[in-house]
C-alpha cells in the first residue's frame, strides 16, 4: 500500500507542480502512519527535495510537508536542515519562501555559512512587504545572530509599522532581547527603548498595549538597575506608577498583565505604596512627579496615578484581574510592614468572594505575610479570617490552617476561638483529621502560655470515664489531647507545665496521633516521648518558662535515646549532622530549599553504606521522603524538583541495598544472586527514568546519572552470569560512556575519577570474554572509588507524565466485547510536560504478558505543551475465547536518545519506558 502511494506521490509531483489536496493528503499519510518504512520515508524526502528548485511549485505547501517530515521523524531532521540550508543559498530563492526554509534549519548546525548571521537577509526580511514575513521574523528573532545595534534600531523602528501585529511582534522581541538576548550597555539607549515602550502604553489596539505593559516592565526593571545609587529609588518608583496607570485600562487582559508586572517591581518607596490603598492623595506626594507618560499629550507622570489601585484592583469585576491584584499585593507586603498592616482588612474582606481561585490566593498572600512576620491580626478579623477553616473547599481549608500555624495570637481569648474553630472544622470534615491534628500541634508550640492555661481550664474533659475506661470517643477530647501534647516542657529538669497523666491518656490515640504528626515524628518516637513526660512532674508556669525549652519532637527524641544509650554513636552522630526534621518542614522554607538540603546532606550517608549500616541509612532515608512528600501535597500536579528528590531518594536506598548486598559475601552466597539481581534491574530502571522523564536536567546532574548507571553495571558484571550478559554488558557501558565523553566536551570538565578508571579496567578486560571473571578485584578497586555527589537540579525542571482514565468502568461495570472481535476502548488521556516532538504508545497488555501497542498522534491532543488531553477510541484486536478478562493499559515513551531498537515488530522502534501507572480495564462478553 506504501509503495503505491508513494509511486502515485512522485508520479503526480512531476505532472503537476501546483500539488492537489490529493497528493498532499497521501504524502501527509505517509508521513504520519507509524509503520512507513524508512526506505519510503527516505524516498520520499529525497522527492520533495529534489523539487524544491521548481520555481512553479507551490514552496509554502512544500514546506509544509518537509516540516512534517522532520516532527515525526527525527531521524532525518538534520537531512532536512541541510537541504533547507541549501535552498537559502539559491541566487533565485524568493524573500517570501525563506522563513518557510529557516524554521527548518536547526541553529546548531555547523555549516560554513550561517544565513541567521547574515544581516543582509535579516534587514530583508524585516523590511519586506509582506506582513506574515515580517511578522515571523519578528518572533524568532532570538535565532538570528546579528549585532545588537542592528536588532535595536530594527525593533524600534517596527515599533511605529502602521499594522498593529507588528508593533506588537516588535514589543515582544524588545522583552525577549532585555531577558537576556542582548547585552546592552548603554544607558541612554535603554532609555529609549523605555520610553518608546511607555508611548506605546497609549496605542489603540488592545493586544500593543499588552505587549507595552510587558516591554515597559522589562526595559524599566533595566533602566533602574543601571541607574546611580543616588536616583534608583526614584527610577523603580516612576516605574511603579506608570504600570499603575495601566490598571484602570478598560480591557482586562491589560489590566491583568499590569498587575503582574506590578508584582514584579523588587523596590517602592512606603509612601507611593500607601497610595495604592488611599483614596486621595496623601499629604507631600500631591505635587510630586517622575519621569514617564501620563496621557497621549502630557509627558509629566503625577504620583497621584496610583491612588486607590490595589483596592481598584482586588474589588475588580473580573475575577482574574482580582487575583493577579492580590498576587502583586503579596510581594509588595514584604517591602513594607506599614503597607501589609493597612492591606490585611482588605485581604480579609476577599475570603468572602465567591471566586475559589481569589480566595486561594488571599490566603497564599497571608501566609506569604506571616512568614516575613508582616500579619497582625485583629479580633475584627477572626469571623472572616476563621471562616475559611471551615470553607466548603478543601483547598481552601488547608491554606487557611497553613497560615495560621504561622498566626501569632496577642490575646487569650483570640487564641481559644482558633482553637474552636479547628474543633469545628474536624467535627464537619473528618477526613481533615492528620492536618488539623499538625495544625492544632504547631500553633501550641507557638503559644505555650495560652495553651497551659486552656487546658488548665479543660483539664476534667480529659479524665476517663467514672468506670475508669480510657475511650476517648468525642472529636473535642481528641482535638485537646492533641493542643495538651504540644504544652512546653523541660526534658532536663523533667518538668512539665500540665498534668503528667495526660501525656499517658495521649498513649492510647497513639495510632492517629502518628497519623496527624507523621511530618515531625515517627510511633517510636512519639511513644517513647509521651512515656517520658508521662513521668514528669508538674510545675508553675513561672518555673517551667525560665529556661530554653525544647519545642521539638523529633529533637526530644533523640535526646531521650542519647541519654538512655539506645543509639549507636555512629548513627547519633549522622543524625546531628543532618538537617533536624522540624526544620526541613517549617513553613518559612521553601520545597525547594528542602530538597536543596536533602541533596546537601545525602553525600554524608555514603560512609554508612560503604559501613554497612543500612538500616541506620533507609530509616533516614525514609523520613526525609515522608518530609518531602509533605510539600507535594500543595501542589497538583507536584514540582519537577520535588519528584526528581523523591525518585533520587528510592534510587540510593536501591544502590545501598545493593552495594551492602554485593560486599557482604556470606549474606550473598545464603540468599543467593537473585536478590541482588532483582535490585540491581530496579535501579538501573529507574535511572532510566530519571534520565528520560526530566526535561531541564543540567549537564553534572545528568553525568552523575550516568555514573550511578555505570555503578550498577559493575555490580552485576561478576554475577551476571555467562558471555551473553557480558556482551550485554560492554554494550551497555560503551554507549554510557559515549554520552559522558559527549557531556564532557559540552562542558568542558574532567570525568569523576571512578568513571577513569573503570573506562581503563573495561578497555583491559574486554579483548577476552572471560577475562572479567578472573579479575574481581579490579571492579571492586574501581568501586571503592566511587561516592555520591552534591547535585544541584534547576527549578525549572519539569516531569514528563501521563494518566488514563475509562469513564465508569471496574469489575462491576465491565465494558462488553464479542469474541475473536476487535473492541473498542474508550480513553481519557491527559499529558503533563510532553512536547510535541516526543513519541508516545499506548501499550495493551492480556492477561498472557503479550502487548499490543497503539501510537498516539499529539497533532490530535488539545492545549500545550503543559497540558494536553484527548479522548479516543483505542481497537484492541486479540479478543480472548472467554466470558470475562482484563487488560492493563499504559502510556509508554520511546527512548529516541539511547539509539537502541525495541523487539516489538508492531510497535515503538527504540527502547521505552512507562510514563504512567497500569490501567486496569474489565471487559466481559455481550449479553445476546
């Protein structure tokens, strides 16, 4: 069938150069059907190549199918670049045709001309007649390698085109070039740059303006970094104020950029941010004046434009432009105390709106304001403010309880209504049970005073029942029990400010108070704590506050088992080391300087893995995962950064395991190789994984994969078992050292010393296939040169995932299929992170272990590279004689980038790896 349409494509490509939707149809099926031959392909390719000097052919279509080519078929991409980039050099080459050949040459190609330095052909192109032509230059004009003064005076020019697309695409290149495509020294050309953004504020075309907004941000934000130290206020404050005019455009699109850009400003004199929530001018700003633009014909910009535009803002029709107001209030809080303390009743006053996403992000303003000690809250504020804990939205309800662990209360009575108001939030949402048991636990830490007092006061509702039966039953009983633990006490003089029998009551919700603490605590830790106070005795307050108490529950452990002698030394001094649990989860750090600090201090654990002390290992290891998926829970899906730490974390415990297994002969020899055989495959997939399902990854971290992969190799070489595997082996361990030489010349380093040495022992064992087994001892020395390394991972890393869903459909609502049939399977598949370019299959498994694969065309999903979803009808051909059956279904990857081919006949051509968890579909026979 290939051969035909392809013999019917070139046939047709020479009679009729105009090319029919026919002929493009068939060479567009060619070109997305999974299952074309290479030789079609490439004949193909070299068809349209060869009729790309027909001057009468149409070379936008052309173009089109070339491009085509080169997205679904990576393989010929750089085939294509080349023929693009001699097409460029024809003396007859139209203007028009050129951006259709640039966007297919790759700028990285070595080649002897570069047609995206050449001025020439860039003045060309942004001068011609043709509005698409100059508008595409426009927008990828960050591939042109050209001086920056030509860039600027061409951009500055488009600025006045008389279309506004252009004026437009010229105010984006201007951001793109002052974010850092450029580097401009010139303060008075910066200024121009500026001013020109600022005349633009005013043009009458809703999307030039938003771009000015944007340009005006970026060349400002410049303009006052290069500004003397004696003018720099002044400078960011002109700045600040003429963003300001831009919140009252009538056009909310604008009026949300203004206000994102607001937030962007890092320096506002107090008295310019007063205004913004003033609904007259304040007493010395009424004459005062910046630089700037403030209509169309007056160019003196009054300080009185900002007035009233953050309560403007925040009381906007648009819910949008309301919380990108509250998003730039956020970050203005921090540069001024007096500012937060006056926003604080509006922001209050938000938590009633209807708009979910604004009351979100009131509450994010909040806590950001409690973390830099900026909230002060008044009894006026409790009604709104305690509301939100028992908002009908669960997310609502979980940032509320985030801020107020952070929450100082002045008053007594204050402090009692939070603490019924988490009461009242347990009893009507029960599964709020662990984070109302951590919120009530870290807001007495906080208020030791006030909490002796209250359960001074509750004291009888925590004594048994008159028979003398512990049951604690009632919601309120738990809830105090939880505030009783978190009383201030003294472990050194064993005192503790309430009764010591009600940490023994604590005793018997041991399971649910692990539950609600799991962040700060383990069980053991956690009895062995409250059996302890349990003996103390009771002091006055005036005496149990007269020393530094210990807050911590985790600390206090460790304490009380330095003290009793049931820690070895090695392991207390590895936990003094480390970062305390409590500080990893306090509020004020962020989820990416937690997983900063893991990485830190996991070099530090490698001794005891090299010492054998596993267990001392894994249990460390274990609790930094419970604290870093603590922080995954405010995020849906969670941060690139956060899963990355959590996959490395599972990679080391895997490794340790290992390496205790492979240097411990007599426990390898009595459970024999398969266990370090099976630890070994699960490392070395899951590196794989975090090779190919992280986009962003710098060149160190990506080496340090790769020689955690080569680790794992020489760990299973000696056990592998036969010539097979070792074969299996060299290739394996040549094609990763082929992309550690590749990342060393990137960067230019030098390779870890066990990566040298084991190139040499690989070079010295592999001219005999059995030389490996007689020489142990030179993997083992090249081992011993390994340890683990501080690796520092980008924020801006992103994770490739997918997930699947059948609507309505488990054991008890089967789908219905008809024996030896094809059926049908309806799929809801929603994409995170997957660019176009990636090849993706869906992977059909029986219950026999045989797969079928279906490849997944991403042209057919909607949204972005960010999100894409799409719902389809996958066929699934080998319907079993049986009445009931299920199928597990995945989303896999292939691995373009490693070159090795899959066994699969029908299906992806390079090895893959599973981007999402086993679906299970039920299917059961029609009914006749």
């Amino acid at each position: 069938m290939e051969h035909r349409l392809l013999a019917d494509v070139v046939s047709k490509l020479g009679k009729f150069p105009i090319l029919s939707p026919k002929l493009t149809d068939a060479a567009l099926s060619l070109i997305t059907n999974p299952f074309t031959s290479d030789e079609t392909l490439t004949s193909l390719l070299e068809t349209l190549v060869a009729h790309l000097q027909n001057p009468d052919i149409n070379h936008a279509i052309l173009f089109s199918l070339l491009s085509a080519l080169s997205n679904h078929h990576p393989r010929l991409r750089r085939r294509i670049s080349a023929a693009a980039h001699a097409f460029v050099l024809l003396p007859t080459t139209a203007t028009p045709t050129l951006p259709h050949a640039l966007s297919l040459i790759e700028p990285a190609e070595p080649t002897p001309f570069d047609p995206f330095s050449d001025e020439s052909m860039f003045l060309s192109l942004c001068f011609w007649q043709c509005v698409k032509t100059r508008r595409w230059t426009l927008r990828n004009v960050s591939k042109f390698h050209v001086r920056p003064s030509v860039f600027l005076t061409v951009l500055l020019g488009l600025t006045k085109d008389p279309y506004p697309y252009i004026r437009e695409a010229a105010l984006d290149g201007l951001v793109m070039l002052s974010n850092g495509g450029i580097v401009v020294d010139d303060r008075s050309l910066i200024e121009c740059c500026y001013f020109r953004s600022v005349e633009l504020l005013f043009d009458a075309e809703n999307s030039v303006r938003c771009s000015a907004v944007r340009a005006v941000s970026a060349w400002g934000q410049l303009l006052v970094a290069l500004s003397p130290d004696k003018t720099k206020a002044d400078w960011s404050d002109a700045l600040f104020v003429q963003l300001c005019l831009m919140v009252r455009d009538r056009e909310m699109e604008i009026r949300v950029a203004a206000f994102s850009a607001l937030g962007n400003i890092r320096t506002v004199s107090e008295d310019i941010l007063m205004l913004t929530l003033a609904k007259k001018a304040l007493s010395g700003t009424n004459e005062k004046t910046f630089p700037g633009q403030y209509t169309a014909k007056l160019f003196k910009l009054p300080a009185t434009a900002a007035v009233f535009i953050f309560v403007n803002g925040l009381e906007d029709e648009f819910y949008q432009v309301r919380k990108s107001a509250c998003h730039a209030v956020k970050k203005m809080t921090v540069l001024s105390a007096k500012f937060a303390g006056e926003v604080v009743y509006i922001l209050m006053q938000i938590l009633n709106e209807d708009s979910v996403v604004v009351r979100l992000q009131a509450l994010q303003t909040l806590h950001h304001m409690a973390m830099h000690d900026h909230l002060k809250v008044e009894e006026s504020h409790l009604d709104m403010f305690f509301g939100a804990l028992v908002d009908g939205n669960a997310l609502i309800r979980s940032a509320a309880r985030k801020t107020i662990q952070l929450t100082k209360f002045q008053k007594l009575a204050m402090f009692r209504s939070c603490i019924d108001v988490l009461i009242k939030n347990l009893e009507l949402c029960p599964q709020d049970e662990a984070d109302v048991f951590y919120a009530l636990y870290k807001i007495g830490r906080s208020h030791g005073k006030f909490v002796t007092k209250i359960i001074h006061e509750v004291s009888q509702e925590l004594e048994p029942s008159p028979y003398g039966k512990l049951g604690f039953t009632k919601v309120r009983t738990i809830a105090l029990l939880v505030l009783a633990i978190s009383a201030p006490v003294s472990l050194e003089r064993q005192i503790s400010t309430i009764r010591p029998e009600i940490y023994s009551y604590a005793v018997t919700l041991l399971g649910r108070l692990t539950r609600g603490l799991g962040g700060l605590t383990d069980q053991n830790a956690l009895l062995d704590y409250l059996s302890h106070c349990s003996r103390f005795t009771v002091g006055s307050t005036s005496e149990s506050f007269g020393e530094v108490l210990d807050f911590h529950l985790k600390d206090s452990y460790f304490q009380l088992q330095k003290r009793s002698g049931k820690i070895s030394s090695l392991f207390f001094l590895c936990q003094r080391n480390l970062p305390p649990h409590s500080c990893l989860l306090n509020f004020h750090v962020s989820e990416t300087t937690c997983v900063e600090i893991v990485f830190q201090k996991i070099v530090d654990l490698w001794p005891l893995i090299q010492l054998g002390c596993m267990n001392e290992v894994i249990r460390t290891l274990r609790s930094w995962k419970e604290e870093l998926q603590f922080f995954s829970l405010d995020s849906r899906p969670p941060a690139g950064v956060l899963v990355f730490a959590l996959k490395y974390l599972h990679v080391i415990k895997l490794l340790g395991k290992a390496w205790a297994c492979y240097f411990s002969k007599r426990n390898l020899h009595f459970n024999g190789i398969g266990i370090l055989e099976a630890l070994l495959c699960k490392t070395e997939r899951r590196l794989k994984e975090m090779l190919h399902r992280f986009t962003g990854l710098s060149r160190g971290v990506e080496m340090h994969i790769l020689e955690l992969m080569l680790v794992t190799y020489t760990l299973r070489l000696p056990y592998g078992g036969g010539t097979i595997f070792f074969e299996d082996y060299t290739s394996k361990v040549n094609s990763v050292f082929c992309r550690v030489e590749n990342l060393g010349k990137e960067e230019s380093t030098q390779p870890f010393p066990f990566l040298i040495d084991l190139q040499n022992i690989s070079h010295e064992i592999g001219n005999s296939r059995d030389g490996f087994i007689h020489k142990p001892e030179l993997l083992q020395k090249s081992l011993n040169l390994f340890s683990l390394k501080q690796i520092v991972v980008s924020e801006k890393l992103d994770y490739l995932d997918a997930e699947i869903d059948v609507f309505d459909n488990d054991f008890q609502n089967p789908l219905p299929f008809i024996s030896g049939l094809p059926v049908g399977i309806p799929f809801d598949i929603t994409l995170h992170n997957i660019s176009l370019g990636t090849r993706l299959w869906l992977a059909i498994t029986d219950g026999e272990k045989s797969t079928q694969f279906v490849f997944l065309d991403l042209h057919e999903f909607g949204g972005c590279n960010e999100i894409r979803k799409s719902a389809f009808v996958a066929p699934f051909f080998r319907t079993p004689k049986v009445k009931h059956f299920v199928l597990k279904v995945s989303v896999v990857m292939e691995c373009l980038s490693e070159g090795q081919h899959s066994k699969h006949l029908n299906g992806p051509k390079q090895n893959f790896i599973y981007l999402s968890n086993g679906k299970e579909i039920h299917l059961s026979t029609a009914e006749k």
